[in-house]
C-alpha cells in the first residue's frame, strides 16, 4: 500500500483502515525452480473510499396542536441522508400504520404517540435507518350542545298578555347565538329572551342555537318546541247604524268574544258609561268608542263614527193664497234647502212629487198644504201651508119654459153653482097656489096639483135658495109656453 508491504502472505487482503486515494498492488514470488524472474508486480489499485452517511429524520403534524375527534391530521417527514428511496415506517404507538412518505389519518386517538422510521437507500448508511421524533396527538373529543326554551309566566295566557321567553343552553361557547323561530320564520334578535304579547293561540315557537365551541357533533342545536296556548283575541263589536238624520234617535249596542270568556267589562268614551246599549239623540257627528276587557286581557277597542246629515229645509210660497171655487187655481213655488226630492199633499185627497206643482181645486173650503222634503241623504222634513178657497153661490131663475116632453127646457127650477137648496111655490094669476115644491131641488113641470097640464100663460113664483148669501125670498113671473 502506498509503496509499503501490508498485510500476511495470503493471497486475499482485507482492511477496513484504507483512504481515499490509497494505492493497493501485490508482489507474488514464486517457490517454483527454474523461474526467470522469482517475483512480479500486479496491476496498482487505487482505492476511492466514500465517507459514511448518518440518516436523520424530522416529522410534523399539520394542523399542530390541539383538534377535534375526527379531524384529518398529516404528517410529514423532513429528512437527510436517507438517499433517493428512502423506505417509510408509520408507526403509531409503536405499530405499523403506514409506509407513505405522508402518513394522513381520522383514526387517532388523544394521547397516540407517532413516529417514523426512515430506511436510507444512500451508499455508505450509517446506520441504515433513523427514528424521528415523537409527536404526542392533542384530540379533544365532538361536544353536542344543548338548549331548552321556557315561558313566563307558563301555560294559556291572555290576549295582550306580555310573555318572556328564555334560553338555556350548555356548551355554547363564549359567544353562542340565538336564532328564534315563530312558525319557522325568524323573529327577534340575537338574544337568550324574547318578549311578545301577540303570538296566537297554536303557533310554534323554537330556538337556534349555533355554538361557537371548537368541537361540536351537531352545530347548530334546536331547542324544544313551545306550542302557544292563548285565549281568543279580546273582539268587541258595536252594533249600530253609522249615519243617520238630524233629530232621530239612534240606539247602539255592544257585545263581546273572546278573551277568557268574560264576565266581559266596557267603558265608553263621550261620557256614555259602562252600559252596553244607548238609545239617544246625537246633535253632531261624532266618533263612539268602547273599550273592552275581562279582568285578563289587555283592553280592546272598536268605534262607530255616526254621521248626523243635516235635514233639508223645506219652504214654499203659494199663488195666490185666496180664491173663489169660481177661479180654484193655485201655484206652489218651492222654496226648499238641501232638497232632491219633494211631495206635496193639497189637502183635497190630491198629491204631487213635482217640484213647482200647480192645483185646482174643485170644492171650496179651507186646505192644508203639507211639503215633504228629502235631501241626498234620505232626510225628510216637512213644512205647512194653506189655501182659502171662497164659496160662490150662483143660480139662474128662467122667465119661461116649454113643458113639451121634448127634454129641453120641460121644467121650472133654480139652476146654478153651489145651490145647496131651495123652497119654491107657483101661484095662479088670481092668487091661488099651483105647485108647492117638497125636496130641496124639486121642479115645476106646468102640472097643476092634480097632474092636469095647465094652459099657456104667465105664473107667479115665490123662491127662497137655502143658501143664498143675500137671505132674500125672491118673487117674479114665469111664462108656460106650450
């Protein structure tokens, strides 16, 4: 080696001492006789001696520290001299587990310890294999969160009735939430109460509970379900009429549902009181109001505006006021206020609905005359009159007639208007009576009392009218012409 003999006579050398750059040759002598040369030199070697390679190895967890059962957690190896393929041992708890070079699993428990043992594939290893560090797993185990919903005060309560809702809840973090859910819909805010006094009688009523611990099995928890058990609304209703004419007299009246089923209690504004019926008189328009309760629920109101329309104003004047049966004419000229629809009674049985009417009268007389107004909102009052019409009594005394038995002219009488009756007596020339009438409007037919047609001559007449306004016995000459 190097020039200098090493080694025992052997025909194999062995060394472990050798360096880089050693040169190695053999010098054989031979022991047989008759050789030209007794020794030879071989070919010279020179040695290449590579340094030894430690292996070493790291492993690290990601995520690091402390997490959940069930989470996935990765380690990998950082590592030196362990050559191109390097062969992996994954070993939990001094197990086997995997020979990737990442080792990923769900399946640890807290406190399982993993390591690695890594085999070099590098030339000169030493040793072959290296153990890494231990990592020590941190898993907190899956929490499930519990919330439970009360109400106070408990059980049905009362219509207006002002209810708190609470949470209680376990392993909600430090900041947990609060979803409340009315008939699933979202109501109130983030908060552990929740105050009402209008949820109805069957409504639902449950919690959300989302945690912010780290671990959680189930995220977010519900609460247990409240179903609402409420009395019916308070409803009171006014019965009524909503409008009405000046002067009429109205009754109203109230009645209740609901609630706890009463006794129920009323208390009306403008002074009415505590009655549940009025019957009066209202001078203006105005807005009644009644409120409601029964010793539980909160009071509960309903009004009635009752509108008092004024009423028309009905007048007139009538043209002429006065007249004679002889000329009975009389026209009415409205004079009304607030008026759409008129009706006029005369006083003679006769009526009218015209606005400006005209009337005749046929018998004299006094006459009331009444007009009916409405106005637009059905409103009626009434104003009076009267008319005067003067009784004229007239009659026509004939100076002869013609007792022929032809229909005309064949008797001797009064005729006229407004005749109520009369006493009529026919005397002969020389004085004596020939025909005494016995009814109030009996005729001479030129009979004498024995019903004999007495002869063509001048008669005398005596005639007294019942009624005639001069009170006057009227005498005068009457000429039979046959």
């Amino acid at each position: 080696m190097n020039g200098n003999p090493i080694g025992s006579n052997n025909a194999v050398y062995v060394s472990s001492s050798l360096v880089n750059g050693d040169q190695i040759r053999l010098k054989l002598t031979s022991s047989i006789v008759c050789v030209t040369a007794t020794s030879a030199f071989s070919n010279i070697i020179t040695v290449q001696v590579s340094q030894n390679i430690t292996p070493d190895v790291t492993i690290s967890v990601v995520p690091n520290g402390f997490v959940c059962d069930g989470d996935t957690l990765s380690f990998a190896a950082t590592y030196t001299g362990a050559g191109t393929s390097p062969v992996f041992d994954w070993r939990v708890n001094g197990v086997s587990s995997a020979i990737t070079p990442v080792f990923t699993t769900t399946q640890l428990n807290n406190g399982d310890q993993i390591d690695l043992i890594i085999g070099s594939s590098a030339f000169c290893a030493l040793p072959v294999t290296d153990t890494s560090n231990v990592i020590i797993v941190q898993i907190d185990p899956l929490l499930t969160p519990v919330v439970s919903i009360t109400a106070n005060p408990p059980g049905v309560f009362c219509d207006g009735t002002e209810i708190t809702y609470s949470a209680s809840g376990i392993l909600g973090g430090l900041n947990p939430s609060y979803q409340w859910l009315l008939n699933n819909v979202s109501v109130g805010s983030n908060s552990d109460t929740l105050i009402s006094d209008s949820f109805l009688n069957g409504d639902t009523l449950t919690l959300i509970y989302p945690s912010t611990e780290r671990c959680l099995a189930v995220n977010p928890v519900q609460s247990n379900l409240i179903i609402i058990e409420r009395y019916p609304d308070l409803v009171p209703e006014i019965t009524g009429p909503d409008e009405v004419c000046f002067g009429q007299e109205i009754t109203f009246s109230v009645s209740g549902t609901g609630g706890n089923g009463g006794p129920y209690h009323y208390q009306w504004n403008n002074g009415l009181g505590t009655a549940t019926g009025y019957t009066f008189v209202p001078i203006q328009t105005e807005t009644y109001i009644v409120a409601m309760n029964d010793s539980c629920s909160a009071k509960r109101y309903d009004s009635i505006t009752v509108i008092v329309n004024p009423l028309p104003e009905p007048a007139f004047t009538i043209s002429p006021t006065q007249a004679t049966i002889l000329n009975p004419f009389f026209d009415f000229v409205d004079a009304s206020l607030n008026t759409v629809t008129w009706y006029w009674t005369f006083g003679d049985n006769t009526s009218s609905t015209l606005q400006f009417p005209s009337h005749t009268y046929l018998v004299p007389g006094t006459f009331p005359v009444k007009l009916t107004a409405v106005s637009m909102e059905g409103c009626i009052d009434s104003t009076f009159g009267e008319v005067f019409v003067e009784n004229v009594v007239t009659f026509y005394i004939p100076n002869s007639f013609t007792p022929n038995g032809d229909g005309i002219n064949d008797n001797f009488g009064v005729t006229g208007y407004s005749v109520e009756g009369y006493d009529l007596s026919i005397w002969g020339r020389w004085g004596q009576p020939i025909f005494i009438s016995e009814g109030p409007y009996d005729q001479w037919d030129g009979l004498d009392e024995n019903g004999k047609p007495l002869p063509e001559g001048v008669y005398v007449y005596q005639l007294k009218v019942t009624n005639d306004p001069d009170k006057k016995v009227r005498t005068g000459t009457v000429t039979l012409i046959r």
